[in-house]
C-alpha cells in the first residue's frame, strides 16, 4: 500500500491542477460555446465553419454530430433543439 501512496499524491496534484486551468479558461469555453451555437442554420444543422458571404454552405451530418457533442461536453445549450 506504500508503494501506491507517492502515486495517489501525484494524481490528487494533477487533479488540482486541472481544475485551476480549467477554472482560469472560462472565458475561453465561453466563446467557444458561442462560436458553436452561431453554426447552427435554422434547418437544425450545424455548418462545418462559419458561414461568408461568397462561399455557399450547407450542414452536414458530420458537422452537426461534432457540434453536438461539443456543446454536451462543454456544458452547453443546443440553441434551436426543434428545428
């Protein structure tokens, strides 16, 4: 049981670390949130990146799946879940 110890210790360290990174890149999550929720089109989709004026877009369902799954890990709100 020693030999864990010195372990346990490290990843107890490690564990307070990331939390204080996490807690100092607030901000950021909260930008990358908005960005991901601005990709959505109003058919329900989300684009692949953020719509210009002489590119024509349409979302895709490998778009739309990896902005789902961003918003859900980064605790964030589907903004248009009918459409």
């Amino acid at each position: 049981m020693k030999k864990n110890f010195p372990r346990f210790r490290e990843i107890v360290s490690c564990t307070a670390a990331l939390k204080t990174t996490v807690l100092n890149c607030e901000p950021a999550l909260k930008q990358t949130i908005t960005y991901v929720q601005k990709l959505q089109t109003t058919t329900g989709g989300f684009l692949s990146m953020a719509p210009q004026p002489n590119i024509r877009l349409a979302p895709t369902l490998r778009a739309t799946s990896a902005a789902v799954r961003a918003l859900h890990y980064l605790h964030g709100e589907i903004p248009n879940k009918d459409a």
